[in-house]
C-alpha cells in the first residue's frame, strides 16, 4: 500500500459519510423523541 495515495483518499471521504450519519442519527432522533 502507498501512504501517500490511500490516506489521501480516505480523509477526503472521511467526513461525508460521517455527516450523512450524524443527520440519519439526528432524523431518527427527533422521530423518536416526537413520537
């Protein structure tokens, strides 16, 4: 593996996902709590 090309790669795809999440787990969140 080059350490120059992956880690690259997956901090700039690092933070997508875990926003995506952060707003499916905050979705749920407020289902659950206006429920």
């Amino acid at each position: 593996r080059l350490p120059s090309s992956e880690p690259v790669i997956m901090n700039d795809l690092t933070p997508i996902p875990a926003l995506v999440g952060g707003a499916l787990i905050g979705l749920a969140a407020s289902l659950l709590l206006l429920t």
